[in-house]
C-alpha cells in the first residue's frame, strides 16, 4: 500500500504544523520561565535500557535490527533516555538539574489495528530534588503550561504509588498482581472472583474504592493499619495537598488506586483529564521516581526524580473544540512578480534584498507568468497584501491589497 502511511502512522499537513508549533513554543515558554533547559535524547536505544530494568513493557517497544547483539529500540517515553543521559553525562553538574524535553515517542500497537504507533510529547524532568516542595513545584509548572495554552475545563487526578504499594503488600505474593491490575483497570468484578480471603477481599475493595475528595479519602486510608513508612506517606501527601491547596485553585481527585502502566514511580503519580463538549481525554501524566537512575550507574547511585510529560496531539484535539488554536498557515508578506523573462534576475535580487532587511518577512516569488488579475487573485487567496513587479531594469511597483 505505498499510496498510503502505514497502521498507526500520520502525516502532518502545513496547518497542524503550524498548531503543533505554537504550542511547543508556548509550553517552552512556560518551562523556560521556570529555569528548566531543554534536552535532545537519541530516538534509537538499547532494547535493554528502554525496559528499565522491568519497569516498561518490552512489548511496548518497537525494536529494530542493526546486525549487532543487542536489540535497539525506538524510545516509548523520554524520561528513561533522560536517566541515562544524565547518569552518563550530566554527573559533574550542579543539581537539581531542571530539564525540557520535545518530541516524538513510539509504542508498539500490540495487535491493535489503527492506533497510533507514533506521538509527540512535550515535558519536563526535575532531577536531585526530593520532598512536597519539589513535587508542588512539577504540579503547580502543569498548571501554568495549561493555562498558557488556554486549557478551559481540566482536572488533576493525584495518586502516591509508594502507598499503594504499602497497602497491597499483605496480599499473597502469587495474587498481589492480578489485585493490582484489577484495580489499575478499574475491574471490580474481576477483583471480588479472585481467591482471596473475606480480609483481603474486604481490603481488596476498600483500596479500589480509595478514590474521591481528598480528606474523605485520607480518612478511609487511617482505617488500614499502616507501618511507620505508610505514615510517613500519608504525612507528606497531606502536606503536600495542603501546599497545593494555599497556592493555587483547581480541581483535585485523590485516587490511591492510580496505578501507571510504567512502573517506576516510587511517590506521587498523576494525569491529566481535560473535557470537551464531545469527550474526556487524558493531555497528560507523571510522578515521581527516586530509584530510575540507579540502574543506569556502575555503582547503582541514584538521584531522585519527579516529572512530567504533555501528549501534544491529545492537547491540539481539546484545543481545536475550543477554537483556540490557528486555524491557518502564516501568510506571506510579499509577492515578487518579475514583468517577463528579462526581469526574473531583478525580480530574484529584489525579493532577495526584502528577506536580508527584515529576517522575519515571508516573501514569495511568482515562478509562471499569468495575466495581472490572476496574480492578484492568487495573493488574496494566499493572503498576501503586498505585490512588487518588477521590471528588467531592477525598478520596483508596490502594490497593497485589501486581504
């Protein structure tokens, strides 16, 4: 089929070019306000970097083959190639290092005929910090990029992996993962058939439950009987909701059922869900993972990390429903006419001479002859307001249109 991009594959045409464009420069506006630099990672990795140790889904990944030993693979995410690159490149630095990430992600479509293989993400990575200031500080820079962007109707939907994992560890070893995936997928029926004890089961359903406003939530949570580390949690996301709560104005789920399907987040996990008139999506995700690093460094040093990353065709679908994104190219400024064949050097120095004064003019060149009503027929429907014909001895007419 070589008329048509392959399963998963999209061209972007000049218009959702120029969508995607201002909002990549407006999200990088918004982290560079922040103090945050941008990274470039490679595209192409080590298969055996990619998973994470574990963490993601080698089916997930594309891989390719080199000819060489180990498989490569196409990145799925960035925040695994940023751990490697700062572990391998970036030690001598001061820290936290405060980094920006944009571009595109591969995902395997598993069998799934259509769904998209390749996307763009635009995102952050705050690396060396730890603590409610630094998580605050991911949240409230998630906010900033939304309002920047003229996100209208979004919701954040907050989870802490660490105390999820703290309270699914009296499960049995053999049944803890099918329990932690029924409640990721939200599958209650499947929860209450596995075989689990009247405790369990009852705990079971209490952790899928665990979900709603806040302090209602908080106080189903000081029903379990938590050590000292689900304490110290509990502590420090109730601060952390308390530092969220004095600084901004949005609207919050506490959901201790939320679990990634990336698996190497060790604090605060959170989307992102914005509404539109027609549906729900998800524009965007992250949390914190304290432990990624270690298993990139010779000696399993680690630096812990908390982040986020912006699904950019997500974000243009929501933006377009709301009418706020361009809804066409940028028109040229001028339309170089030469007045026949002897006049196409001038007509090439002259356009030439207008990009050189001003850098930022768009200026196009008339390559066919036509008749003087086609020309400005052809820069009013281009939006182009100002025609220069030229003659062969270099002098100029301009002329303004009404566009």
């Amino acid at each position: 089929m070589l008329h048509q991009a392959p399963a998963g594959a999209r061209d972007w045409l000049p218009v959702e070019v120029t969508q995607k464009r201002w909002l990549s420069q407006n999200l990088e506006a918004v982290f560079s306000q922040w103090g945050y630099q941008q990274i470039i990672t490679s595209t192409l990795e080590w298969v055996e970097m990619l998973t994470a140790g574990g963490a993601i889904e080698p089916s997930t990944v594309i891989q390719l083959q080199d000819g060489s030993d180990e498989p490569l693979g196409l990145r799925p995410e960035f925040t695994a190639s940023i751990a490697r690159a700062v572990v391998t490149r970036m030690e001598r630095t001061a820290y936290p290092q405060r980094l920006f990430y944009n571009g595109n992600v591969f995902r395997s479509s598993q069998g799934h005929h259509g769904e998209q293989v390749e996307s763009y993400q635009a995102g952050v990575e705050l690396i060396g910090a730890r603590g409610v200031l630094a998580d605050s500080e991911i949240i409230l820079l998630l906010r900033d990029c939304l309002e920047q962007v003229g996100i209208e109707q979004w919701h954040l939907v907050l989870g802490e992996a660490g105390l999820t994992r703290s309270l699914l560890e009296p499960f049995p070893e053999q049944v803890r993962s099918d329990v932690r995936y029924c409640i990721a997928n939200l599958d209650r029926v499947g929860l209450e058939k596995l075989p689990l004890t009247e405790e369990l089961r009852e705990r079971a359903l209490l952790l899928f439950d665990l979900r709603g406003n806040p302090e209602t939530v908080l106080e189903k949570v000081s029903q379990f009987d938590l050590d000292e580390t689900g304490k110290t949690i509990v502590t420090k996301l109730r601060s952390l909701l308390e530092l969220l709560t004095e600084t901004a104005s949005f609207s919050l789920t506490l959901d201790l059922s939320l679990l990634q399907t990336i698996d190497y987040y060790t604090g605060i996990v959170f989307k992102v869900v914005a509404q539109t008139e027609r549906e729900t999506c998800i524009i965007g995700q992250g949390g914190r993972y304290d432990q990624l690093l270690g298993l990139y460094h010779p000696q399993k040093e680690t630096r812990p990390g908390v982040g986020f990353a912006l699904n950019l065709e997500a974000l243009q679908t929501c933006l377009l429903r709301q009418k706020k994104l361009p809804e066409t190219t940028p028109a040229s400024d001028w339309l170089v006419i030469p007045e026949n064949t002897k006049a196409q050097v001038s007509a090439l120095n002259y356009a030439q001479k207008l990009r050189k004064e001003d850098p930022s003019l768009r200026v196009e060149l008339a390559l066919a002859e036509g008749a003087v009503d086609n020309m400005r027929n052809y820069a009013q429907k281009k939006g182009i307001n100002r025609i220069a014909w030229l003659k062969a001895d270099g002098s100029a007419t301009v002329e303004e249109l009404e566009t």
